[in-house]
C-alpha cells in the first residue's frame, strides 16, 4: 500500500483524539477534543526555489537591498560570523543531543546501549556543530542568491556535502532506538540544512549532480524516517507543540527539495488533523478568543502559553517558517481556519511585546511589569489541562519578553494580504532589522530558527 494512503488510515483510525479548541466553562482536557473534519492530500508544483524562499521573494529583495530596512538586514547578515566564505564545517558520523550529567562520560549507560564503542569526549552534545553549520550553510546560500557570491555558494556546498558525506544520522542503542528522546529535537535543524541546499541547487548545475542527489538521499535516510515515526506515534507521550513543528517542518522541507508528493502531503495533513499539538486545528490551539482590547482581531491561545514564553515564541518562529514554507507551494496555511496561525502569532506578540525603552540587550528575569507594551490584564487565558503537563492555569510569566527572529514573515503576509496583524507588525518594528544564527546567543536557542526576516519578507 501506498506509504502516504497509510499514514491517512492511520490518522483516520485516531480520530476523536484531538480538537476543535473552543472551551465554555472550566478547564479543557485537552486530549478528550475531537478533530472537526478530515482533509485530502494535495498535488502540489514544484518551480525550484520554493521552500522558504521562492524566486519571486529573491527578487523582491535584490531590487530593495539598497534601501532600508533590507539594507539593514543585510548588514545583519554579514556581521552574523557564519557568512564568512572560509568558514570550514565540523561534521560528526552521529549526532547527539543528550544529557551530560547522564551521557557526558563513558559509564554504564554507554555499555548497556551496546555503543561504548562510539564513544568520545564531547559526543554527548555534538549537535551544536550541526545547528551552527546549517546556520553557516544558509546564510552563505543567501549570499549567493543576493549578491551572486560564488565563493559563498562553494562553501555552502562544501558544508552540506561535508555533512553528507560523513554522518549517518542520529546517535541510537543498539536496538536502533534513540537514546533520549531529547535527539528529536535536533529536527529543528534539519529544514535549516535543507534551505541551504534549496538556496544553492542552482549554482553551476548543483541541483543535477549526483552530489546533490547524494545529500537529498541522506536527509531522506537519516532524518525522515525519524521524524514521521515521531508524529506517527507520538510515542504515548503528550510532547508540546515545538517538538512537532521541528518534525513537520523538516518533513515538508525535505518533501519539497526531493519534490515528493507523499512527504508534503504528510506535513501539511498534519497541520490540518494531525495526533499531536502540531495540528493548528487541535492540540495546538486551547481557545481563540475576540482581541479584549478592541483591535478586532483574534488571538489564539497555544499549548505552550502557560508553560513557558522561550517555548511559546519559539512555537511562534517554527510556526512561521512552516505556513511560509507551504506558501511557496500553493498551499496557504496561514489563512487556514480563518487565520488561526496568525491568531497564534499574535497571541504570542502581544504577550511578550516590550517597549523600547527596556533597551535590547535586557534580562528577561528582569524586566519590570511596567516594560511590556501590554499588560497580561489584556491577554484572555483560558485554564487547560495537557496530559501529565498537568493544568495550566495562568498564562506563564516564566521568559517574558523572550527575542527570537522571524516575526517579519508574520507581519510581511499581513501587509501583503491586506490584514491589519496588529500585533505582529508591531513585534517586527519593535526588532527591525531581526538577524539569525550568530545573533541570539551561542546554544540552541540562538539557532533552532533560521531568522534574518526583516530581510528576506518585509513588505513596502
């Protein structure tokens, strides 16, 4: 049978286990919501490039780089550090994310997961040469598409062949079985990865070669498989909705690089119906309310605002980077179910929005009620449950305030589409230009989303 028809049955047999998310009294249980409607696969085209970045936003930018804010951006880009043509990749044959206090030493975890043998100082946490080497790999490829750099689009492929080359995907036991399930999260850097290549397919004939060939067939080898097992199972878990949008993400990004019909189909229909919270008409979104403040929009709720903002804003950038990424194909996520995705993203504005006077470089622990454009007074919340999450029942203060890049590609579709997006243009202005990789910080954090928007989807 059909690998995607399947994944359909599969996804039909557990209908009733997620949402519609509107609640009327008490707290929501979240996992007891039920899905509304079931969607069809799609056949989409491919006009290369089309993942994050199509043709027409390359030349949308080039015409505009000589003027602001695009310029700015693109200072940003070259005084990230990871622009640079020399910069050289620091590929590993399996990669890890995992605990030190656990898996930083050969010990016995080591030898009862039967892979003491692959052991080396600092393996534990060598995922961080992933995440800046896909940072590197794509800035280099904007470098090339804005500025014709072919010395910038030979470094980038010499990283993404370097990768390719050498690793065999993620460190598992013995079983094949990941180790923690900590390792999914290092997904968020694979769409990244595949960005790159998609930015740089058509230098020299790149995206004929074998080469080329060669590094499709190891995202769709290392990666994939991982990912749809993940979404597929969910592993009896109640993961929160970051850790299904690194996996959609990168099933999209990989599906449309190999021009793979099945792949695409399985990102998208899960957005639409999936199991888990990566499904914006589910466990994604507690409840959409009316804005209090009289703005006449609306503002979802998402499963992560009462657990943290530096997860929530997070939710945010890899929310984006999707529907933009399902943009390019045809497919538009953000107006699905009224603009619920952009209801999310200006919930999470909103909410963590600060005023300029709190400067850029501030503490999140630190920040004064009194720095925040809008008071939490202004933002409804409605209590939930979430599994063994427990129940949320205030909005979380915990990194309010948190800066991540992306909130361009929010506020550019609104001005595009002749939506207001009150508070996500608002977001954008307050950290025009934004950057990426080598601007946020030197872990995860900094590098779990691409940035660089205010260059690449502000819109006049």
């Amino acid at each position: 049978m059909n690998r995607f028809f399947l994944n359909i049955m599969m996804l039909t047999s557990v209908l009733g286990a997620v949402s519609c998310s509107e609640i009327e009294d008490g707290v929501s249980d979240i996992d007891s919501w039920d899905i509304p409607e079931v969607y069809e696969p799609q056949t989409y085209k491919f006009t290369h490039p089309c993942l994050l970045h199509s043709s027409a936003d390359i030349n949308y930018v080039k015409s505009h780089l000589t003027a602001s804010p695009w310029s700015d951006g693109y200072q940003k880009l070259l005084s990230s550090g990871y622009s640079n043509v020399g910069y050289k990749a620091s590929p590993v044959e399996y990669l890890a994310r995992l605990d030190a206090n656990n898996w930083g030493k050969l010990n016995d975890r080591w030898q009862n997961a039967g892979i003491a043998d692959k052991w080396y100082e600092g393996i534990h946490n060598n995922y961080t040469n992933f995440f800046k080497d896909c940072a590197a790999a794509y800035q280099l490829g904007l470098k090339w598409q804005l500025a014709g750099d072919a010395a910038a689009a030979q470094s980038a492929i010499g990283i993404i062949n370097a990768w390719a080359t050498k690793n065999k995907g993620i460190l598992t036991n013995k079983n094949g079985e990941l180790i923690d399930p900590n390792e999914n999260l290092i997904m968020f850097q694979v769409h990244q990865i595949a960005n790159a290549m998609e930015l740089v397919r058509d230098y020299n004939s790149w995206g004929t070669s074998p080469e080329f060939t060669a590094a499709v067939n190891w995202l769709k080898t290392a990666f994939y498989p991982l990912c749809s097992k993940f979404l597929k199972e969910q592993n009896g878990q109640h993961y929160w909705m970051n850790w299904d949008m690194a996996q959609m993400t990168a099933i999209l990004s990989i599906g449309i690089l190999a021009e793979d019909q099945n792949m695409v189909n399985e990102a998208i229909l899960y957005f639409k119906q999936g199991v888990g919270p990566g499904n914006i008409n589910g466990k994604a979104i507690v409840k959409v309310f009316d804005d209090p403040s009289g703005s006449g929009e609306k503002l979802a709720q998402g499963n992560e605002s009462g657990r943290d903002q530096g997860h929530n804003t997070l939710c945010a950038a890899m929310l984006g980077a999707f529907c933009q990424t399902a943009y390019n194909i045809g497919e538009d996520l953000f107006s699905f179910k009224d603009g619920r995705a952009i209801a999310f993203a200006q919930y999470v504005a909103k909410y963590n929005l600060v005023k300029k006077e709190a400067g850029d470089n501030y503490n999140t622990a630190n920040l004064a009620a009194d720095m925040f454009v809008y008071p939490e007074s202004s933002l409804p919340f409605a209590e939930y449950t979430y599994g063994d999450k427990g129940t949320m029942k205030k909005i979380s203060s915990e990194q309010r305030g948190n800066v991540r890049p992306g909130w361009d590609i929010w506020a550019g579709y609104c001005k595009a589409h002749g939506i207001k997006g009150k508070y996500v243009t608002e977001m954008a202005e307050r950290w025009t230009p934004d950057g990426g990789g080598g601007h946020y910080g030197p872990n995860s954090g900094g590098f779990d989303q691409l940035g660089f928007s205010t260059l690449m989807h502000h819109r006049e």
